[in-house]
C-alpha cells in the first residue's frame, strides 16, 4: 500500500519484505523492458529498476522518490539515477518513453492542485509517443473495509526479529479520500510507531479529466493484472495513457 510511511530509515528498510515482487511488478517490468528510457516516480527502493537491469535493460533508468530513506536502500545500486524529490518540482524535457507509478503511489495526490501539477511534469517528461502507466484502485471495490486491526501481517527485520504491521481506516470515509493509520510493532523498540496517511480513490471519468487536463490521453485500461477489462467489480483501474495529439 503506497503512503509516507517509510521515511523512517529501519521502515524502508521493511518495505520489500512487507511488499513482495508479485504479479503487478511482472507487469510493470514487461513495459519498462520495452522501453529506451523510463522514470519511475515513488521508486521506492528501486527493486523495479533494479530487477530491470539485472534482466539485460541497456537504457537509461531513473528512480524519482521524495523519501530520503527509500533511496538508501535504492542507491545501494549505482547502474541507475536516483533522484530525491517530488513529480511537481521536477523538471524533465521529453526524456523519457516511459513514465510509471507503481504501487498505488498515483493515489498519494490527494489534492487537485498536487495531481495537476504532477501530471504536467508527468507529460512534460514524455517523449511525443511515450506512455505514462500507473494504477489505482478501483472506487467501487471499496478496498479500506479490508484495512482492519484484526488483518495483521508479520514480517522478519534483518536480524530475524518479527515486525508485525496492521492499519486502521479513521471513520466516517466521506467523499474520495480515505485517511489511515499504519502501525508498526516490533519487539526492540519501547513503543510502536504510527504513521498516518491519506489517499485518494478516483474513479475511471475522474481519472480522464484529469489527464485530459494535463495534455495526456487514456490509450487502454484494465481491471487486473492480467490485463482483464475494467469493469464495475475490478480491484484496479490500470491506466495506459500518452501525450494526446496536438
């Protein structure tokens, strides 16, 4: 689940373990083998990128993350650029043919005037045939009823001690924003830490306006991994989308 939780340094170092490669990271590697040039904004510890050039990719890939703490684990590798910051300060000129959002990351915009400017650095990263791809999840799967205390997960740290990680959704949800807490229990530390994050689910027409707006057209969408269609009970709106024709 993406949010700000892991700008704590032992955090960060958690994420893949609490986040295991699985069939939307094999997606997501199919577009960037394809592709000459690929930014990958909320990197995150770059597992993605790295996995790409283990995997024999010959071009240029850039990790983009405004966590400090994730690009310590990221610039462990130095066969990539890695780029502390955020999309909307960002400043690249049709560099890339492909630009991804991974792990629900497009869902930590929560403001108009955040999405906007993002997605316009998004299309001016772009090449003129490039495609920007991300995912969402899909509004109507309700996904945050699942975001319980009782559904705790266990993970080992590095020294084999057991971590164990639950969420809990602050009611009433109004509107499209849904702000949680994540908590983090481990036996070494005097008290759990807690973190709080919001995201926000938009729609497939929300979605449209807004890369619309940005000069950015929707090319595909899918409902699954599998790259099934988009319909009213899929988990994810995944998105395909390209400079749209002047």
């Amino acid at each position: 689940m993406a949010d700000r939780s892991f700008s704590d340094v032992s955090l960060a170092a958690l994420y893949d373990a609490l986040n295991p490669w699985g069939p939307s990271d094999d997606f997501y590697l199919g577009l960037v083998m394809s592709a000459r040039s690929v930014l990958d904004v909320g990197c995150g510890t770059g597992r993605l990128l790295g996995r790409a050039r283990e995997a024999g990719h010959e071009g240029r890939l850039c990790g983009l993350d405004p966590a400090a703490a994730m690009l310590v684990q990221a610039r462990r590798r130095i066969d990539a650029e890695w780029v502390l910051g955020y999309l909307a300060s960002a400043r690249w000129e049709r560099e890339f043919d492909l630009v991804v959002m991974t792990g629900h990351a497009f869902q930590v915009l929560v403001g108009d005037e955040e999405l906007r400017s993002s997605l316009a650095a998004v299309r001016e990263a772009l090449s003129d045939d490039g495609r920007f791809v991300f995912e969402t999840r899909n509004p109507a799967a309700r996904a945050w009823e699942s975001w319980t205390p009782e559904r705790v997960r266990e993970v080992s740290d590095a020294h084999g001690d057991v971590v164990r990680v639950w969420h809990e959704v602050e009611t009433p949800v109004l509107g499209n924003h849904v702000t949680f807490t994540e908590t983090f229990e481990h036996p070494g530390w005097e008290r759990p830490r807690v973190s709080r994050s919001t995201l926000r689910f938009l729609g497939a027409d929300a979605l449209a306006g807004f890369l619309g707006d940005a000069g950015l057209a929707v090319h595909e969408q899918f409902g699954d991994w599998g790259r099934g269609p988009l319909s009213p009970t899929a988990p994810e709106i995944i998105t395909v989308a390209g400079p749209r024709p002047t």
